[in-house]
C-alpha cells in the first residue's frame, strides 16, 4: 500500500516497457539500475536495525537506483490489473503475442462461502492436474513446464521461505548469512517495490531469488489475464530491485492447473512446489506455536530417521513475520544436525542459471559452501 503515496514524477517513464512480439523475450525488455554481482545496499536505519518497528518505518527509495512510477504497477496489494495495467500497451502487446488456442480449458476456479477454493465438482480423473484438489505435479497437457516438488538428492533439507522481502528481516538475514545459509526465497511483486532494499539483500547474501506473484491470490480462481498479470508485473518488479529476472515461480497455496502452468510457462516460468510443509503461517493465528513446533520436530525426525534415504525434500516456510522468521533460527541448528545437506533449489537442483539473465550460479551470486555448480 505504500505505493499509493508516492508522487514521482511521470519522467520516469523510461520504465515502461515495449514488448515483442515473442512472449519469451518479455524480459529483454525490462530496465534495472542494479547490477545483481555488485549489490551495495544502501546503509540505513531501516535496513541495518533490527528493532522491527525502525526497520519497517516507511521511506522512499533511491531514485538513483530505482525509477518508479507508479502509474506504470498495479495497486499494491491488489490484482495485478488493478491501476488499468491490463489496458496498457505494454500489457496488451504482450497478452496479444500469446497464442491462446493452445491454452488448456481449465475453467477459472470458484470460492466456497469460506473464502476457501472450491473442489466438490472436479473430476475426479484429474484432467488438469490441479494441485488443490489432487497434489498433482505432472502436467496433463503439452507444452507446459513440470512443477519441482523436492531435492532429488538423499537426505536433503530444501530451504525455502515464501512472502518476502519482509521489512522485518534484517536479524533473520543476518542468521542466515553468518550460518553461511542460502535459501530460494520466493519474493511477492508488491512487497519488492515497497522494500526493494529488501530484494537487493536477498541477492547480496547469495540467496536464490523467484517469484510469489504479486499480490498472493489463489491463482486458479483468475482469469488468464490476471494470471499473466500477476506474474508479469512480479518479474519486472525484482528485475527493478535486482537486476535479475526468475526463471522459477511459486504459486500461492500451492494452487495451479495446467492453465495457469500453461500460462507460466510462456514466461518461462517453472513451479516449486513442496512435499513438506510446516504451516509456520498459522502459527499464534489459527494454531499455537507449539503445534507448528511439533511439526518441525516430525520432520526434523525425519531427517535421522531414514525417511528421506532416497531422496531429499523441499520444505514450505515463510519469511511473513517475525514469529516464522524466529521458528526458523530456532529450529535451524537441528535441521542443519538432522539432514547432510541445507541448500536452496537451484543449489539442490544443479541449476546452472536460475535467472534470464547470463549470470552462472556460482560463487558471484551463492557464495554458500554447500554449493555445487552444474
């Protein structure tokens, strides 16, 4: 929401973009001040603290690093169409280079009276392999890219944490970084312009940065052009704050069918999903503490106990506020005792470029001594 208050001026328009008329080379086009092997963050209160409330005292970027207009976003924390983006040529000609023939007929999804998604009526065969309903990663159709759902390697901690950059970090960051600790962080569209210090961090310190969308919706429940938005205007988000473009998404609540991997896909985009998850969310809100506790310590178990012998995991964790950043330094030390490795998934995955950009996962962007470059 802190977007709204900007007044920037409109000569900041060299930010928007001209689309091509191939969708794979969107990225092309996006501008960043940043260069992702050389990142200084800007030394200042807010991102050397960490008292949480100076840390998330509001303030305005840099305009020598970031340009941003903020005609040229969605609303933050709205649907990425919201602030008449999908009305912009540059949306238009992008959604427009899309064959949408070749779109799987998945239907847009519906809402219980619960807020929560609506399965009672799909086919039980699966035949869009939809996540919510069925846990299903294989795509039904063609031309879609595969989810990741965990490390293939044996006993193997995949370390990932949705719904950053947080404003709140700094101490969990810090933990992080003199653990020697790289995760895949999964960043939200509106969250990176309101703190793309934040953004710029998570690269400086080596961690392996994709996208969360950019304002955490079910995604099955949007149309196809909320979803390209959605995910669109997240990637040219972290390319503003990092110099980088994913190469790998995350969807909200696990929630996509081949509709919207088929949509992803024609952004290049890969989903994460998991095989373990903590629900640290919820923990003080709809559980206690100690019930997410006990989890931990089921999968920590699991890591002495030769569940994960064949083949390691990827665990769903969150950087969403401090209580989920705290339960994650605590239990750490006996993750990183119980499982041979702790890495994030391009480490784990031996992806050798993670992001659009020429850049090699190698020490310049994951200086992580668990590293193994492909």
């Amino acid at each position: 929401m802190q977007l709204k208050s900007l007044a920037l001026s409109a000569a900041l328009t060299q930010f928007v973009t001209s689309i091509t008329a191939d969708a794979s080379a969107y990225w092309q086009s996006f501008q960043s001040k940043i260069d992702p092997t050389n990142i200084t963050v800007p030394v200042l209160p807010q991102t050397t603290s960490i008292d949480p409330t100076t840390e998330c005292k509001y303030f305005l970027p840099d305009p020598n690093l970031f340009a941003i207009n903020a005609t040229e976003w969605p609303s933050i924390w709205q649907v990425a169409t919201t602030n008449g983006m999908n009305e912009t040529e540059e949306f238009k000609n992008l959604y427009n280079s899309i064959d949408w023939s070749k779109c799987p007929s998945a239907p847009v999804r519906t809402l219980n009276s619960d807020g929560g998604i609506d399965t009672t009526q799909y086919d039980p065969s699966d035949p869009d392999c939809w996540w919510s309903a069925t846990t299903c990663t294989t795509p039904k159709h063609a031309g879609i890219n595969p989810d990741i759902r965990n490390c293939p390697e044996p006993e193997t901690w995949g370390l990932t944490y949705d719904d950053g950059p947080n404003c709140s970090h700094n101490a969990f960051y810090d933990y992080l970084e003199q653990q020697k600790l790289k995760a895949s962080m999964f960043y939200i569209g509106s969250n990176v312009l309101d703190w793309p210090y934040g953004a710029m961090r998570g690269v400086k310190d080596g961690h392996h940065i994709a996208s969360h969308t950019w304002s955490h919706p079910l995604m099955t429940t949007k149309t196809n052009q909320e979803v390209l938005a959605e995910l669109y205007y997240t990637q040219k988000a972290i390319k503003l704050a990092t110099g980088l473009t994913p190469r790998y998404w995350r969807p909200p609540y696990g929630d996509l069918d081949d509709r919207v991997r088929w949509i992803a896909s024609q952004l290049g985009l890969t989903a994460v999903i998991w095989n373990l998850d903590t629900n640290d969310w919820s923990a003080g809100e709809t559980v206690t503490i100690d019930t997410v506790e006990k989890t931990y310590q089921n999968y920590i178990e699991m890591g002495k106990n030769g569940s994960f012998a064949n083949s390691g995991n990827i665990v769903l964790t969150h950087e969403i506020n401090n209580t989920t950043m705290q339960m994650a330094i605590d239990n750490l030390p006996a993750i990183r005792s119980a499982y041979k490795q702790v890495i994030d998934v391009a480490t784990c995955y031996n992806i050798s470029y993670p992001y659009f950009e020429n850049l090699q996962w190698t020490h310049t962007l994951n200086a992580t001594t668990n590293a193994t470059n492909a």
